[in-house]
C-alpha cells in the first residue's frame, strides 16, 4: 500500500478523535510499518515517504480544512543554544534527522493558544507545490517551551509543512 492511501486510511481511523490538545499523530515508519532508527540512516526515503504520506491526507475524504489543519513536522538534532540559521528543504536529507518524519492533524482552535517559553521562526521556500485548492506554510522553527527554558534544556529544532484552504480572491 502506498503512503498515500496508508495516510487516508490512518485519518479515517482517527478523525474522530481529533480535539484541541489532542491531535491525531503518526510518525512514518509506523505509518509505513518499517523501522527507522533515529538518527535516521535514509533521511532522504523518510523525506520522500513522509512527502507523499503527506499529499495522501490532503485528499481525505473527512477531512475538513475549517476545523483541522495537516501537519508534516521533520525534527533535527537539537541544539544548546538557539539557531537562527534554517536548513532548506533542499539540504534537509545532508543533516541529522533526530526521528522519524511525524504527520499530525490538529484542531485548528489549537492553534489560537498560545505557547509560552522562547522561539525563533522563519518562512523557508517550500519544498512541493500544493494540490489544487490547498496553500502550504513552510517554515523554520527552533524553540523551547517554558519548563525547557527553566531547566536549561536544548533548543527543539524541526521543519513545518502546515495545509491551508487557499484563500479565495475577491
């Protein structure tokens, strides 16, 4: 089964359970049903892989782009300090990729709360054209939540591929 129809078919299963504080998850490999040890030993088939799966949820027959948003979130090794300088899409399979690809279909009310702790973000050139309907926000996030920052904890590191309903002109 390709990781498209795998992707459809994992949503249809997980849909209903979808809430604010509660997204549907599913890393790759599990998805796929191989194993990918982390770091990853074929960052670019994961990429490849978690690309498709991607593209595949956009064509869900539940899915509802007013209430819930796909997610594609790829996670780099973490860093001690925070690291203003974003990886490319492009070179994303020359660094280290600290676990398998992860999709994620949040509420959309999810993301009206906000995070406390410390962040940098940046748009990055995306790395596929949407589908037709669909725009995708691409960007660079390096961050740590507050208890991170109270326990002196690593800067998370990962790249973002969200799915939004193309806005109508007029």
């Amino acid at each position: 089964m390709s990781a498209s129809t795998r992707a459809k078919s994992w949503f249809s299963e997980n849909v209903a359970a979808i809430r604010v504080g509660a997204p549907a998850t599913i890393h790759i490999d599990e998805l796929m049903g191989v194993s990918m040890k982390a770091p990853l030993e074929e960052p670019a088939r994961a990429i490849e892989l978690a690309l498709a799966a991607f593209r595949g949820l956009l064509q869900a027959p539940f899915l509802d782009f007013g209430r819930q948003m796909p997610v594609l979130v790829i996670a780099l090794q973490p860093e001690k300090e925070i690291q203003p300088t974003p990886v490319p899409w492009s070179s994303l399979a020359e660094h280290v990729i600290y676990e398998p690809p992860t999709l994620y279909v949040i509420d959309r009310r999810a993301s009206l709360l906000s995070e406390l702790g410390e962040e940098y973000r940046c748009s990055i050139k995306q790395p596929v054209s949407p589908p037709e309907g669909v725009e995708f926000n691409s960007y660079y996030r390096c961050y740590r939540d507050s208890r991170a920052r109270e326990h002196d904890w690593e800067f998370e590191r990962s790249l973002y591929l969200e799915a939004h309903k193309r806005k109508q002109n007029g």
